[in-house]
C-alpha cells in the first residue's frame, strides 16, 4: 500500500509541476539585463521595462531601509525594482556616507532583501556633487561590485544628479573613470550615468556619450515643472541611439512639493511606455510633501492602509498595481478645479 501511495504522489508532481514551484519573480523572467542602442533588453533579447520606487535620502529616512518595506512593495505594489538613495554628504547637517560610513549598511540592507525576493535594484550614489568625492566613490562602488557583480539583480547608479557643470570636462571623465572601476570587476550589470542640469542634458550627452557596454543615462523629471519640452529632449537622446532610465520621477514640481500635477504626470507615463523607459518614482518617505508617497507616521515596517498613503502614493500604487494586470476603481480628476490639475480618490 506504501508503494502505491509513493506511486501516486510520484504521478501527481510529474503531471502538475508548477504547483509547488517558486513563483517567478521578476529577475527570474528578465535575467541578466543588456543595452542595445536605445533599449534594455533581458536574457531574451526582449525589450524589458521595470517600474517601481525609490528610498528617500538614506540619511533621513532610515527607517524604511529594512526588509519588510521591501516586501511590501514587492507583494502589495507588484515593483519589479528599488532604488536605494545613499545620501553621500550634506554638509548642512553633517550626514551621509562621506560623513558616517554606516550609510552603506542601508544601502545593503535593501539590496539584500531584493535579491531575496528577486527584484531588480539600484546602488544610488546620491550626491549632487560627485566630481568632489571621486575617490570615496569609486572606493564604494569597488566594494559594491566584488559584494553584488554576480547579481545580475543590481544596477549601478554612479552619480544622481550632476549639476548645472560640464559633461565634457566635469560628468564624462568622472563617469569614464567609474566605469573602469566597476568593469574591472563586474563586466555585465548596468550602470546608470548622470547627466548635467540634475539629469536632464540628455540629449547633450549623446553628442559625446562615455564608451562601453550596457551604459544607460538618467532622465529625471517633477511632472509640474518638467513637461513636454523635456520629452522632446529625451526623443533627441533616444533618437541618438543612448538608453535612458528615469530613475527618478516626481508627479509635482521640482522643489518635492506643490500640486499635484496628474495630467503631466499621465503623459510622461505615455512617454515611458512608448519608449520602454523603466522607472522609480520619488519616493519611499514619510516627508510632509507631495513627493512623499507616505504621510507623515506611517508604519516603518510597510503594510501601509489607504489612510497613511499620500495622493501621490495612492497614485502610483494604483498605477504599478494597474501595470501588473490588478483591476482597482478608477481615479478621477478634480473637474471643480483643473488649473491645479488635483486628483480626487474614489474610496478604496
């Protein structure tokens, strides 16, 4: 009778292999990722487009640099990627990496947990001025590489948002010079480059981009203030034949704060999905600003109710949740007033 039952359940996990499978996750699918001209492409060769969330400044938001924030995403708002913002240095309040060297162990922290749970994630050096910290950074994406090179999980960020200097004598020497850090030990991951005026010179860049493989260039954007006249830039870019990667997005202005802007917003979501730009929206925080996804108390640890979710939040929420094929009730425009373009939330 013992064999018979060993017989029986030997027939049922040969015909239902899937059933106690792992899940696929969103490395599984994609694998290691490549640049091709204008597009990122996965282990098939197929256009890949990943979406999801950024951490506010390490240094001020410690607290949602823990695991069970990573889940939540990952289970609740279906993210294919994080963004770990390391804060490198603020002199104002004498914080960050340059500062307190602890700044990395967030950044591990979330990295870690993304690779447990199969999720893309970017290393972000998140400084302004990285011309200025040249030796600490290429030091801490050394370090990176030989911890994470065989991930194919990880995406390296080398300098956030350059100011208004010169990619020729600035941006590019300082990125050529951590591109040949990085892929002196990890020849494949991707590596995100900066460009001037706070990652948004695309289109200057690509008359002189750096050279080697599986390069890609940020495109960041506050939908209130940045529109259409920077779309038409990033189609120059993308025209040139370099990839972007909006690794930073806000769907107000610039400052982190203000009105709500969701028309552009939707057209910059338009514009991404033509063009398969992946995305992280700005940002994991508790902050009181519309940037924030959160407000101002939220649960640490994730698990967050409609009640702690910023406007901001509950509309990127719905979108990622939308991408991932989970039917919600629409959200509508504020028709009273459509010159500050606010959003009204029909009861989740």
């Amino acid at each position: 009778m013992a064999l018979n039952y060993r017989t029986l359940l030997l027939t049922f996990l040969l015909l239902c292999p899937g059933l106690f499978s792992e899940p696929s996750t969103p490395v599984s699918l994609h694998g290691q990722l490549q640049v091709r001209e204008s597009l990122i492409l996965d282990q098939h060769g197929n256009p890949t487009q990943l979406r999801g969330m950024s951490f506010f400044w390490s240094q001020w938001m410690e607290k949602f640099y823990n695991p069970r924030v990573v889940d939540w995403l990952v289970d609740d708002w279906n993210v294919s990627i994080v963004r770990a913002a390391m804060g490198v240095k603020h002199d104002e309040t004498i914080s960050g990496y340059i500062y307190n060297g602890s700044e990395a162990k967030r950044v591990t922290t979330i990295v870690d947990a993304s690779i447990k749970r199969g999720i893309y994630v970017i290393i972000d050096w998140h400084d302004h001025y990285a011309f200025n910290n040249i030796k600490e950074s290429k030091k801490f994406f050394q370090k990176m590489a030989q911890r994470y090179g065989r991930y194919p999980n990880v995406i390296y960020e080398i300098f956030n948002e350059p100011v208004d200097v010169s990619w020729n004598d600035v941006v590019k020497p300082y990125a050529e010079e951590l591109v040949k850090t990085i892929r002196a030990i990890d020849p494949d991951n991707l590596i995100i480059i900066g460009s001037p005026h706070w990652s948004q010179d695309v289109d200057s860049v690509a008359e002189n981009p750096v050279q080697g493989t599986n390069l890609v260039y940020s495109l960041h954007f506050y939908a209130a203030t940045h529109g259409a006249d920077l779309r038409k830039r990033a189609q120059v870019a993308i025209d040139k034949g370099i990839a972007l990667f909006v690794s930073e997005f806000g769907t107000c202005l610039s400052t982190g704060d203000g009105f709500l802007d969701s028309i552009e917003t939707e057209h910059w979501f338009t514009f991404m999905d033509k063009h398969n730009l992946s995305w992280c929206n700005w940002s994991v925080g508790d902050k009181n600003e519309t940037a924030s996804i959160l407000l101002p108390g939220a649960r640490y640890y994730g698990k967050w109710t409609p009640r702690e979710l910023s406007a901001s939040g509950k509309l990127i929420r719905y979108k990622l949740r939308k991408y991932a094929g989970i039917v919600e009730k629409e959200i509508t425009l504020d028709k009273k007033k459509p010159e500050k373009r606010l959003l009204r939330f029909k009861p989740l």
